[in-house]
C-alpha cells in the first residue's frame, strides 16, 4: 500500500484502472454470513439453492460490493475521502468459484456545493466476473482537496 | 429465520422497525480489513490513528453498510428481492465498541416500469449508534411482486 | 432476530418447527477446529480420513451440536433460559457438504422443584441432514418463568 | 497431538487431568457468533448486556461446550469413541476475560449392552475459570475397545 | 498439549518424531491471506493461476511455515524457547487439498556461546506432502537450559 | 496492488523501504492460534502469561513474521520470486496492542551459481514496534531475472 497526494484538479476524467483479480470462494460465503449475521439459505443452503434460477448458493450483494471496493483500496490519498456511493446496482448472481476484478473509471468532477476548498471526484466501479461480465456497478463519491487550498 | 410472504400491497408507508443491537469489535475491524484486503491504517493502525479527528480506528465504511444490512436479515420474503441502493452515505465514524442497530421506514412505493406484476419499495435504512445518531444511512430498492400477479 | 415473550403455561406439548437449512462446508469444518483447537485427523486430514468408515472427514460433535443449536436462534423470549441438555447423542456422521436443518419439539413440560414461579420446558432437538436422516438429537432443559408470576 | 491405545480395562477409576488454560476472547464471541448464526443480544450488544445480572456480554453456553471440549483434544485413542454426554449444565456466565481450564475425571465404567466387546467409559467433564469455579459439567460417554477383543 | 521438561543433554542426535497430518484447504488460503494482506493473485486468483506452472493457486510461503510448525506444537518444554530459524526454503509448492505433515529430527547440538548454562539444539524441520515429498526445509534453533543449571 | 517489472540490475544495493504499519490485536493472536492450531499458553492465557517476563500474552514468532512479510507485500514483480529466509531471529516479544512496520533494506546482490540467467538479491527485513524496536529480522533471498536474459 502506497501513499500518494492526489489533488482535485489531478484526477483526470477517463482515466480507468483495473484491480488484480479475485476468485469468490465458499470460504467467502461462510465468512461473510458469519460476519454479518446474513444466514439466509439463498447464500447458504446448497439444497434449497437448486431450486433458485442457475441453481447454486448466490454470494450476498454486500459482500460482492465490499469485496469489490476491497480490491480499488491500493493507494492512499490523504486529501481525499469518501462520501457514499449512489446507484449500487446488483446486475448479476456471483458464485462460488467465481473470479472477480474492479474496473474504476474517472466519470466525473465537479465543486463541492459545502467547501470551497473541495470538489467532487465520482468514481464509477464496476465489477466484473471471468467472463468479463458486469456483476454489480456503483458510483462512488470522493471529497478531494483542491491544490490552491493546500 | 422466519418466511413470510409479503406482496407489494402490503408494504405499508411509513411502517418502522428497529433491529437488535451489535456491539463493533475490534475483532469485526480485524475480519472485515481480512475479508476485504483493505489494510489502510485508518482502520487498522491505532498509532496512526491517533492523528485522525477523534484519534481512534475508524471502521470500513463497507463494513458498516454489510452489518447494518445484515442486521434487518430476519425475515425471507420469497416474493422479494434486492434491486440496490441510492443515495448510501457515511455521516459519522463507528469506533470500536460502539453498538449499532439498524432503523427501517418504508419510505416509497411505486409501479416498476420494466415489469407489470412488480413494484418498487424503497426502504429507508438507517445505522444508529448507541447515542442514537445516525452513522450511515441509505435507500434500499426492492423489487416486489404485487398480489394480483401470484 | 425478534422479541416474544412466551410463557411456561404458553409452550404447547407436541408443538414442531423446523429451521432453515444449512450447508456444512470445508470452512466449518477449518473454522471449528481452529476455534476449539481440536485438530484431530478425523476432521482435519483427508488422507487419514480415506482409512475411516465413510472414507471422508467427519464434522466434530460440537459443530454439529453448535450449529444445530444456532439455527434454532431466531426468537427471543425474555422469559426463558437455558438450563443445559440431556442425552446429547451423535447419531450418524456429518460430511463435508452435507446440508442440516433443526427440528424442535415441544416433548415435555413440569413443574420447576426449585423455583415456584417457573416450569421446565425439554425441547426435543433433532439435526436431520438432506436425506432427512438424524444427525443428532438431544433435550434441551429451558427454565420459563410462569405467567401468574408476571 | 499424540496417539496412544488405551483400553476400556486401562481406563481407571478416579483418574484425574487438567488441561492447560486458555483465555475466552471478545473474539471467541464474535468467532462463534458468525459460526453456529446465534447474534442474541446477550453475547454481542455490550448495551443490552448492562441490563443483565453481571451487566456484561454472556458467553454461548455452545462455545464453553466446544472449547472446553476441545481443550481436552490432546490424545488420540484409536480404540475409543465418543458416544455422546449426559447432564450438560451452564453453572455459571463465562466473561470476556475469562481463562477457562477443563477438568476429566474417570467417573464410571460399565459393560456395552449392545457390543460385548466394549465397554462405556464415563468421564466427568468439568470446565473451571480462574477463580476455580465450576462454570459448566458434563459427562461424556466413551466406548472404549476391550482388550480381550483385539 | 502436555508439559514435560526436557534438558539440554536429554536432547538426542538423530531423534526423530513425525507430526498427524493436515489437509490444506482453500480455506487455510483465504485466512491465510486475510490474516496477513497478502493477497497476491498466485494465491487468490484462480484464473491467473492458470498461467502459473502447475496452473493452481500457490500455498503462501509463510501459511506452510506457520502451519508446518504449528503441527510440531504438542508438548511444552518449559526450558527451551525458539531463538529464530536458518536455512528457511520453499522447496516445491503447496495446493489447495495437500495434506502436510512435519517431521523433525535433532540435527545438532552446541554450547550457546553467550549463555554458559544453556545450550542450542538444532531441529531440522521438514514439512512433507501426501506424496513423502520435502515442500519446505529449515533449521529451528531452540535454547535450552542444561540440567546441571537447574 | 499494483505490478511492476523490476530486473536483477535495477535492485540497488541500499535502497529502503517501509510498510505502513498494523496494531497487532488479541484477534490476530486468536486468529493465528487457529489458524496453525498453536495454542500454547504463552500466547493464549492470559493468567499463565502473568508468570512470564512482561506479564503479558506473546505473540506466536510465526505471526510476526507472517504479518511482517504481509506488509510488504504491495507491488508484484513478475521476474522474481521468493527463495527462502535466512537468519530468522525473535528479538524481543510482541504483545496486544503493539504496532508493527516492515522495514526492507536490500542487502547484498549475487549472482546465482545455479542459474546464469538470475541473480541473488538478499533483502534485509526488519519487523519494528511502535517505540522503533526491531522486534525480529531476516534476510530474504530472491532470485531475479536479469535484464539481459528478457
């Protein structure tokens, strides 16, 4: 993990990155129900899972989102933090088995309507499976200093 | 784990339920840094984070999200699922040991535009610290199947 | 998890729920030995485990025993606690991938000898896997306060 | 861990061992919680548990079983296996910060009705904090390989 | 896990004792890497791994290390301590379901050249898998106390 | 995580780096313990520990060195890969609640005797406490494609 100051005005719109990869395991499953308290069979039960459409265990939308963010955290920018996220979509299942990376493209800037000295930076993420499929897409919001505040 | 088949029709606005406590340990920041791959020091260094505003650890914004959400799993509604969520923001930081519970309020409803025999409810959910404030808070889109079409 | 006070005069004798299933994965299997620090081949070694009847690793009594109980956890009752178990009995052995559910029973009911204002409820606790086979079985001695003395 | 055979005639009437201790972790409670799915607000909300005699987070009754179980996982004996327990009773909370030890002492020893060649070894389980304190008894039954039958 | 006391000259050139056995699972890989942050794609990325030689995910180094020795862990001396490990070596990889096993053997022992009443026993550590073969090799050195200290 | 090629020629002999830095908890002491099944006394009672120099619970050798090399474990070089350790050393205890760094120093550089087309690079790895105390240190052999061999 590296440190790197990254001002406002640096972030470049359509620059893109994309993360190592990560294979979703039944380990991931367990641990995540476990640390969430999220037990519902659709995540856990491999017998009633048949009967869901593709027929296995389907990973928690959480989990594929904190995983997903997980894999962009790299780098630390001190003069930036994070806001929230709007339009966290789930688009398709995550299996067992499953491998997925983080796709992270400048979508947009604009001034912070609160600090002057701010602006926003919206990330798109999108997580893609093995197959290059989009499996769960957000924006996330970044408050970033601006380099004449410094 | 109850089942409990609720139609769109019946999801009433402005109905409220407020979920069982958890207290945030050190252990959930250890396992969810572990889960995720997201070491910054602001969640894991408690040296580091003594130069932090409040001078302490700070838990992943996505792990606050994965246990509020978890903490509403209570309840299986088969004729319901997961759409995503707008409008997810981080208002205030979780320290160790703080306890959360989660508040849901029906806050809309409204016909799905791509599917007939669906609607859409938006649920309010929002994470309260044991001081009662609101640390994060988020709209949850549910797609729901109404009545007529079962 | 929710909240319904249930008292003595209030358990109904032959009452039966069933929980919601789970898979027993690998990660149990890891993850309770690793909690117990019970690390014996028969649970933790695949190629001792070929030597063994069934010819694979057999889940530890006390997972299934925990897990068993856990499901059952979903309703808490205020006025009720857990005294302890009789004839805890491993009837058939757990395999990786085997899926468990829990029944309960309401299989007696008696007067307290110690404490006036609370009866004796014996649930009768059986884990059955997907073959609808028991695992194990074992009474569970709850202490329930009676309503008069509410 | 080693192995060594002992035969139901070696088994001896009053032997007496105590295993080494071993401190009960907020994340023992947090661990166990995630992996038999029980979140009741006794073990995980340190503000509902001021309410509680002992004002404090309560063990799972599940978890001092299995680790104290598994504090006496010392010493394969391939001629033995467990059968079940008897009595298993919660004496006493066991806190954050508790060390626990458990206590196995040769209790009873009979002949099998059912196989001739074994017998049933009871052994006394008891698991004791560090103020010696009995907090949880059990009595588990073995069957042990005669040596007549080998 | 036993106590016994085992003095310097009581160390024997040539002993050798085998440890039970322990099936490495994707498991082990997922805590292994959550536990350190090392999440490299040669572990987690079963896609990538197709490319490596053996085309599987690669054990981490450290994970066959901290288990290999954690196997050896069965008997307290409560007169030596661990003063570091020479010649540590990554010999042939571990996948995902080999079982492991360690043996050591007493390859040498000398007097500690700064602590006149102790001396250094060195244990020739090997970690072997399911097929007898050497995945990894170092030197443990232990100090231990002579007897005629005592 | 990012990825960058780095041949034999470019190491340069005295260049130093250092990790971002880990608050080592009770949970990875918990964690480890079962993740090698390790559970002597020294790092898991806390009433034993009380007897030993410091008073405290001492982390396992094989965390802090598994942890240690974890942290710098942030930028993949596809032309090296990890030989083994030498001089492995525990220099002072590790206990709940320290903050450890890496600190990696390149050392020394060979050529291979084995291999024409690699070289030896020996980084100098030292594990420090928040006071700046080397708590252990090593030396890890890489073996490095040389730029004329590509």
């Amino acid at each position: 993990m590296a440190e790197q100051t990254i001002h406002y005005e640096d972030y470049q719109l359509g620059h893109e990155r994309l993360t190592t990869g990560r294979t979703i395991t039944e380990t991931d499953f367990v641990v995540h129900a476990g640390h969430t308290g999220d037990f519902f069979p659709h995540h856990m039960d491999a017998e009633f899972a048949k009967t869901l459409p593709g027929g296995q265990r389907i990973a928690h939308g959480t989990m594929v989102f904190s995983i997903g963010v997980g894999l962009t955290a790299t780098l630390i920018n001190p003069v930036a933090f994070s806001y929230g996220y709007d339009r966290l979509r789930f688009i398709r299942p995550v299996h067992i088995g499953d491998t997925i990376k983080s796709r992270v493209v400048i979508a947009s800037k604009e001034d912070d309507p609160k600090r002057k000295d701010h602006g926003r930076v919206v990330e798109r993420l999108e997580v893609l499976n093995q197959r290059g499929e989009t499996v769960l897409a957000c924006d996330h919001i970044l408050l970033v200093q601006k380099r004449q505040a410094a």
